[in-house]
C-alpha cells in the first residue's frame, strides 16, 4: 500500500517506522531493540534522581524497554514513591500495575501491545493461542521444535507454526533468529494478565505438556520448566509431568555439580506436590534433596532427609521395593560420612537384599561399590576389596567400563591396596580413575578433584612427596573454585596435603594447613568427629616435628580421650593412632 507514495529522488532517506518486519523488497530494515542497560539506567536517574544502582533493578525487571520504562518513571513521579518502593510494587502487583489506567493521557505499555493483541486475535486465532502458551515459557530461546508441540493435541504441522510465527513477526511481538524464538517479558507479563484464570491453566497445561513430551529435548526445556513451575506455584496448578521433568532437571544439574540449582529445582518440586497424595514420588524427591545436599556438604540436613526419605517410602512401598532399596543405598552412604559405618553397613546390606529380591542385578553394582567405601572406612580391607572388585567387575560384564561408577569403585580398589601397601598397585588405580573422571566429568569436577587427592597420597606413601604436595594443591584448588573454601572435603585434601609437606620438609606449612584442615571440620561437622580428631592427631604430629611439644601433647591427649574408644573395630587405624601418639610423646 504505501509503495506508490515513495518519492521517486534517489537523494535523501525515507523513515518508516512499522511493526511488521517484512521490508526488505522496498528498504533496509532496522530492527529497533530495547535499550542497553545503561542507557536505561542513565534515563530512570535523569528522570527520578535515584541512585543508579536502585534503577537498574528497575531497567531488569522491565527488560529495558522504552516504553515501559517511560510509564514506571511517570507513576513514580506522579506518585512521589522511589524506584525501590515501585520495584517492590512491580514485584508483587505486576498485572495490576501493568493494566491500570494511566493517570494522564499517555499510552501505556498494556494500551499499546493490547490493539496488537485484539488484532491478533482477529488475524490468527493460532497465532494468538501460541503466544498466550509462550507467556509460560521462559522468554529468551524458544525452540520451534517445542512451539509445535504447544497445544492441545499431537504436535502442529510445521507450516501451520511457522505462518503462525509470521502473524506475530508482523505485529513484532516476537523476535526469530533460525530456529529460536524470543518473546519480551513485557509481552508475556500483558499477555498473561489479560487472559481469565481459568484461560491462564488451560495454556500453563498446555505448555508444560510441550515441555515434559516423551521427544521433548531436555536442553531445549530447561529454562521453560524453572518459569513453569513459577506459574504453577502461582496459579495453584499442577501439570502432569511437571513435578517428575523438575526432577530429571536438578539430577542433570547435580550431575554437573551445580548444586545450588539443583537444591532450588528440588525443593521447588516438593513445594508443588505438597498434600497431592502421592507418597512414592515425595519420598524419592525428598531422596534426591538429600543426595544434592550431601555432594554440596551439608552433611546434617542430608542425613535427616535421607532419613526421612526411608520413613516414607518404608511406610508406602513393599520391602524388595527398589525406590526403597536406592532410599536405603543413600542412607547409608550418608551415615558412613556421619562416621556411624555399622549402621551405614547395615542400610547398604538392606538395599542389596532388596535388589537380590527384586532380581534387579543391574541395579546391584552401584551398592556394592558404595558398600565397599563403608568397608574400607571401617578398617574392613578384605570385605572392602572383595565388594568393590565385585562391583566394578558387574560394571564391565554390562559395558560400563569406564564410566562414572567404574572410575568410583577404581578409585576406591585403589585405597585398598594402599592401605594392604601396595602402593604401586595404588597410584595405578587413582591415575586411572582420574582419566576416567576427568573424560566423564570434566577437569574441574568435585570427583576428579577428589581422585587428585586420592592419587597425591598414594604418591606420598610411595615417597614421591614433592609431586604428592602438587596434586593435593591441584585438588585444594578445584574443590575450593567449586564447593566454597569451608567444604570438609576441602579439609580432607588440606590434611592428606599437611602430611605431604611434612614428608617434604615442609614443617611450617604442614602446621598451617592441619590446623585450617581441623578447623573446617570442627564447624563442619563436630568435634568428635573422626575426621576432626584425624587433621587433630595430624596437627599434633606437625607441631611435635616443628619443637612445640606441649602444645602437641596437649592436643594429642585431647584426640586419644576420644579417638581410642572409638577405634576398637579399626585395627589399622588404631595401628595408625598409636604411630602418630609414639611420635608425640616419643618411645
């Protein structure tokens, strides 16, 4: 239409301004984005004088479009109110603040995109329905691939989505880059508020069933299923599917030891299935937030949920039930850590009588690795060894030689044969396990850190302290960079490090790292604790060999109090305890 009422001079330019895309036969478009963040803040404190800090949490909640902007800055002015307090505002009031009437004549964010919507409306009813199931997803990467599936029904014909995409190209309420869509946060914000509450659950079903598909690609989902389950706590509406696809999120983070994203995930789950009856699926989630809080270090919040974990599925599963049995495995594998190993035997037995039962072999090698690291704590080498040989073995016969399990229970056959002095056998074993965790897991995971250090005290044993002392500072590092420095698996690597440095000569430095060492640990898990009293007999035997041996025999005194009667079941590390007082107070 406007083609014959173009000037027909080939000197000076022409400004068309449109929402529709789709000019390049007669100009070059320009796409007109929303502003940088700085520019956003620079134009919230020229207009309201508040601090640039306060205005930029106002430029990210409104996504730094102009217009939105411009209508905050005039209600704050027109109310006397300060960024802060309409942030606050925005945050809990969104729909209302979106929709209200402007106090003066001005187009308001919701006047504007609303004739763009009705039109829609009236244009492509396919279109309109796909934006209105967009407002649920997350707005920044929306693949095409799960627009199709957007809907009641089997997933839309791929033309029907794209001349949908195009209906709202042309009204630019999206943005397409090949086979991504973005949507404003705006958009969605004024899409939301306009539909009827029972319209908004009727389109969040919709959505999440796009996103918890059998095909649907956990990647492509991810950020979509943290905004649906926002809009169902909201909503007080629970998707099929919604709460198992969280689960399966924060597994996949886990695995990545993303582990405070993880927790969120988790809990936002169990928040949603709160009083819905099912007590399989609440017992495993709670599970699973155990397991998350265990690997981030909260040892005390893991072993009352693991706790609370077999409680419930005790009461609603049958004894050979394997959701029980895995319950129990974690169970375990917790009070191990919780220095309780008769108990933690007694749960991993537990679990593999369960899956002896069930005749779910396939599911027994991971417990008797588990089982094995009990073993090995509680002195019991020859059980240890046996368990973990076995399990590794079970590993290989089902191709899984080499993955993440068989790495663990390599590393764990190689504690063993350091402790039965076979110390070549042992670095062997850990070097392994280190390629196999680092090609599986990455560089910088907490379980090839974990393997460094395992590997740094085969190699002291074997006398090489000075390559020991830069594994173990390698190990420090990486744990440090992912669990935080005050971790007691940090710990764990500063007091095999101390022995490294003292086996180098390294007095002074064996000193400082076993006294951080045992401080990490006495605030992490106790004082009675075996790893506390470990770095503390430690730190003894430093300051002794640095001349303090008062300071050293108070100490060591304090650990052997505690320390003698709980090693009675522990020959070989009462045979330890004993070396370690010989040379504190000497004979």
């Amino acid at each position: 239409m406007l083609e014959p009422f173009l000037p027909t001079a080939r000197h000076g330019d022409v400004v068309i301004t449109s929402r529709n895309p789709a000019w390049r036969r007669l100009a070059r478009p320009v796409t007109v984005a929303p502003l940088e963040r700085g520019e956003s803040v620079r134009y919230v404190v020229d207009r309201t004088g508040d601090p640039a800090a306060e205005a930029a949490t106002l430029a990210e909640q409104l996504g730094d479009l102009p217009l939105a902007l411009e209508q905050a800055c005039a209600y704050i002015e027109q109310t006397g109110m300060s960024v802060p307090d309409y942030v606050a505002l925005f945050r809990e009031r969104r729909d209302s603040l979106l929709l209200r009437d402007p106090l003066d004549s001005r187009p308001t964010v919701a006047t504007t995109w609303g004739l763009a919507f009705d039109r829609l409306h009236e244009r492509s009813p396919r279109a309109a329905g796909l934006l209105e199931g967009m407002a649920f997803l997350a707005p920044d990467t929306v693949a095409v691939a799960t627009l199709r599936r957007l809907g009641p029904g089997p997933p839309a014909d791929e033309l029907d989505v794209h001349d949908a995409l195009a209906e709202l190209l042309r009204l630019s309420l999206v943005d397409r880059e090949a086979g991504a869509v973005r949507v404003h946060r705006l958009v969605q914000d004024v899409v939301r508020a306009r539909m009827p509450v029972a319209v908004r659950r009727r389109r969040l079903v919709e959505a999440a069933h796009a996103c918890t598909a059998v095909d649907a690609d956990t990647d492509d989902v991810a950020a979509h299923l943290w905004s649906l389950a926002a809009h169902a706590e909201e909503l007080a509406t629970v998707p099929d599917g919604l709460v198992e696809a969280l689960a399966e999120l924060a597994r996949g983070q886990a695995t990545r030891a993303l582990y405070p994203a993880a927790q969120h995930v988790l809990e936002t789950a169990l928040r949603l299935l709160d009083g819905r009856g099912d007590e399989v699926l609440h017992g495993r989630l709670v599970c699973q937030l155990g397991e998350v809080l265990d690997a981030a270090g909260y040892l005390g919040p893991a072993l009352d949920l693991h706790r609370l974990a077999v409680r419930i599925l005790d009461a609603t599963l049958d004894p050979d039930d394997i959701v029980l049995a895995h319950a129990y495995n974690r169970l375990g594998h917790v009070l191990n850590c919780a220095d309780d190993a008769a108990a933690a035997i007694e749960a991993h037995e537990r679990a593999l009588l369960a899956l002896q039962k069930a005749a779910r072999e396939d599911l027994v090698p991971p417990v008797l690795v588990d089982l094995g690291y009990t073993l090995w704590a509680a002195g019991r080498l020859g059980p240890a060894g046996e368990a973990l040989r076995t399990g590794r073995a079970l590993l290989e016969g089902r191709g899984r030689r080499e993955d993440r399990e068989w790495a663990h229970a390599t590393a764990g056959l190689g504690m063993v044969e350091q402790d039965t002095g076979n110390l070549e056998a042992a670095v062997t074993l850990q070097r392994t396990a280190l390629d196999v965790f680092t090609r599986v897991c990455g560089a910088d995971h907490p379980d090839t850190a974990q393997t460094l250090d395992k590997l740094g005290y085969a190699l002291r044993l074997s006398g090489r302290a000075d390559e020991a002392v830069e594994v173990h500072l390698r190990a420090v590092r990486l744990l440090e960079r992912v669990l935080g420095a005050d971790d007691s698996r940090v710990a764990m690597t500063l007091t095999n490090l101390g022995l490294a440095h003292a086996d180098a000569g390294r007095i002074g430095d064996a000193v400082e790292t076993q006294a951080r060492a045992r401080r990490i640990f006495d605030a992490a898990l106790g004082p009675g604790h075996a790893s506390t009293l470990l770095a503390g007999r430690r730190l003894a035997v430093a300051l002794a060999a640095g001349g303090n041996v008062a300071r050293a025999r108070r100490l060591m005194s304090a650990v052997l109090d505690v320390a003698e009667r709980r090693l009675e079941g522990n020959p070989a590390e009462r045979a330890r305890l004993a070396a370690d007082a010989a040379r504190v107070f000497g004979g």
